[in-house]
C-alpha cells in the first residue's frame, strides 16, 4: 500500500499574456485567473493512479494564501482524498522555505499514522520556475530523489520513474520513501466531474500555520524576454504565385526536389 503526497502551487493562468507584479517579483494574476500548473495536474494523476494501484490513499498539499482552497479542491475532485493547507503568502516563501514547510507536513502526518512513502511534485513551478522544491525537500527527509520523469509506478517497495533525457529514455529504480517531480506529458490528467466537484466540497481540509518563518525567494526581480520579431513575406497573388510557393515548399522540405 502506497500512500502518496502530491504537491501543488496556484498559479497564474499562462494561457493570456503575462504581466509582472510592480516589484517585477512575482506574476500578476489579476486579470488572468489562476490554475494549477499542467507538470502539477500530471503528479495529481500519477499519484491518484498509484494510490489506486496498491490500495492506497493519494493526499494533496499546498502552501498558499486562502484562495489556494481552489485548487485544493480540484485535487480532491478527481480523485485525492484529503488535503493540507499551509496558509501563508506564497511570494514571501522561497524554495528553500516551502522545501522545510512541505517536510513538516510529512513529518507530521507520519507521527499522527498517516505516513506518505512517496511526495510526488511539479518538476518546477510554472510562475516562478525554481526547478529547486523537490530536490530541497528530499534533502530535507533524506530520502532519494529523481526529477524530471512523466511516467511512475510503484510495486514491492520500490519505485520505477522513467522519462526522456539527454540521451534517450531513461528508467530509475528507487527504494520507498522517495520523492519524485513529474513532467507533463506522461498521463492524461482527469478533470473534474460534478459528481466529483460535490464531493470534494464536503471534504475537511487540514489548515496549519508554517513551522518558521521565511527566509525569503532571495531572488532579484523577474524578467520578461521581447517579443520575438515576425515577418511576412508576400509570395504573390492569384496563379502568378504559385512558382514560388513550390519553391517555399522545396525549401522548407515538405516537397522533393
């Protein structure tokens, strides 16, 4: 029985344009609505699949401010059954702080006799994209960690995690506990039913105040890259065009020369 712990962050919604924060420290969510991140909505199904697989239960945690209840809920919608909350201001936590809170949780949840063998999580943040909390909380339990794999599996005790890297496919094979950050891309994450939305609205989330207090993202402000230059070409109008519209298609490699 594997009883997994999936880790999620609310974040803004990249489907419009991003704005920064005026302190140029954070995204600017106000007018884009906010999500959870798809690398997140992945480890949500991995870990609902794995719970599943081996009698287990899969639990959802986050640190956030009160509107971070939203995406608690739609963990618990499509298939978690519990959900701690960590109410804090999320822009004043760096990976280093949320790493420490996140092994509180687990800590603690294994003292009151629900242990966690496997903390599943993004393999970055899509707001901020430290690339740090997994392997920060791993050092924090001293457990072994992989990052970066979209496919995870449990059976005797072990973990297999596999994913594309530099070189090809890679396989891992970790002994439980262990933590894991999932790209997306590696299962179909469900989304949430009514009936499922019902449910989770009856559910009790756990709300607990941080172990300590932050130290901060020591990050110096956020940058936004330009816009990538565009160009149009004018290849002709009506039949006279299509000499060199065969030419681009050559070119381009879509026909034979």
């Amino acid at each position: 029985m594997t009883n997994p712990l999936i880790c999620i962050k609310r974040v803004v919604d990249a489907s419009s344009e991003v704005v920064l924060t005026e302190d140029a420290q954070g995204v600017d969510g106000r007018y884009a609505g906010f999500t959870t991140s798809a690398h997140e909505e992945c480890a949500v199904e991995i870990g609902v699949q794995v719970a599943s697989a081996t009698g287990g239960t899969a639990s959802v945690v986050t640190l956030g401010d009160a509107d971070a209840v939203e995406q608690l809920r739609s963990a618990l919608a499509v298939g978690c059954t519990a959900a701690t909350h960590v109410v804090a201001d999320p822009q004043t936590f760096g990976p280093a702080d949320v790493a420490r809170e996140l092994a509180a949780v687990v800590r603690d949840h294994e003292q009151a006799g629900t242990p966690h063998d496997l903390v599943l999580l993004g393999n970055d943040a899509a707001d901020s994209g430290d690339f740090q909390v997994g392997i920060r909380l791993a050092y924090e339990l001293g457990w072994p960690v992989v990052n970066g794999v979209s496919k995870v599996s449990v059976a005797d005790g072990e973990v297999t995690a596999s994913g594309d890297g530099p070189d090809g496919h890679e396989t891992y094979r970790l002994p439980l506990p262990a933590v894991v950050t999932v790209l997306e891309g590696g299962v179909e994450p469900r989304y949430p039913t009514v009936p499922g939305r019902m449910k989770a609205k009856k559910v009790e989330i756990e709300e607990r105040t941080p172990v300590s207090d932050p130290a901060g993202p020591s990050r110096v402000r956020l940058v936004l890259p330009p816009p990538s230059p565009s160009s149009v070409q004018v290849l002709g109008e009506g039949a006279a065009a299509a000499p060199a519209v065969v030419d681009l298609l050559e070119e381009l490699g879509v026909l034979a020369r």
